[in-house]
C-alpha cells in the first residue's frame, strides 16, 4: 500500500509523469487498468481524448507517481494496454498544506478539506462522499448540500 503525502507544505520532486499513447484500445477496458494503476500506488491517472496522425481517434492516458513506483506502472501499461512505449519525465508538485475542519449544516456536519498557502486558505473542498450521503439519505440535490458547506464556512468566518 502506497502512503500518502503528507499534510504539512511542500516540494515533492521526486515525482514522475507517465503517458501512453492508446488508439486502439477498447473503452471498458480504461476503467480497469486505472483501477489497477490506483491499487498499485498511482497518485493520479486521467485520461484525455486526443487525435493522432491521419487524424485518428486516440486516447492519451497519463498518470503520477514517486520514483520508485515507475517499474510498476510500467509493467501494467505494458501488460494490460496495447502500447508499445511509456514516455515519463520527472516532475516537481508544489503541494499545500492541508487540514481538515468540518461545516455544521441542517443535516450534520460535514468535512471540508483545506488548502493552506502561507497560512492563508486559500483552497476549499466539501468530502464528495459525505455530501453525496447526505443528499441520497435526505432526498435533497447534491448542489443543495454544497449550498449549505459554503454557507456554513463563511459564516465562521
């Protein structure tokens, strides 16, 4: 299992971008080798339409890890997708410092995750999954329950 970064701000350069380059590769099968890049310690993956020479249709996968994850990943690109090339660079992230409060609404509290630039916030982001229960379990629109977060937060201010 592959930690997480930590909380506090900081400088990872110790990162990696990797990309492939996939026009002939079946939707579904998309969905599972991003399942298998996450599980084996992939910080990030998305995919992106993209058109290569003589204007085919193609899909541009690319995804973020630490150095000493590369091997792996590269051992599932090339077993589970039709490439037959990874490019990868080194890559610096500036990461914020991040803490977690929580936003008091009509139907309890959820958690909100911060931002930290110079112990300013300066980012702000509702935990999805605790907005989505509520919003299912209360009957409510999900806009709704982010409504309410933000509410909540500028009123503690």
């Amino acid at each position: 299992m592959h930690s997480h970064p930590p909380n506090h701000e900081h400088i990872d350069d110790q990162m990696i971008k990797m990309e492939v380059n996939l026009d002939n590769i079946p939707g579904e099968w998309l969905g599972y080798v991003m399942d298998l890049l996450f599980e084996a310690g992939a910080n990030d993956v998305f995919y992106t339409p993209i058109y290569m020479k003589k204007n085919r249709p193609a899909i541009l996968l690319q995804l973020l890890c630490s150095l000493e994850n590369v091997p792996k990943m590269k051992e599932i690109l090339f077993k589970e997708t039709t490439t037959l090339g990874v490019r990868y660079y080194p890559l610096t992230v500036h990461r914020l410092e991040r803490v977690f409060t929580q936003a008091d609404t009509e139907w309890g509290p959820i958690t909100v995750k911060e931002g930290i630039l110079n112990g300013q916030v300066v980012q702000r982001s509702p935990e999805y999954e605790e907005c989505k229960s509520i919003a299912q379990h209360h009957d409510v629109p999900l806009k709704k329950v982010y409504e309410q977060v933000w509410k909540a937060l500028d009123n503690k201010k």
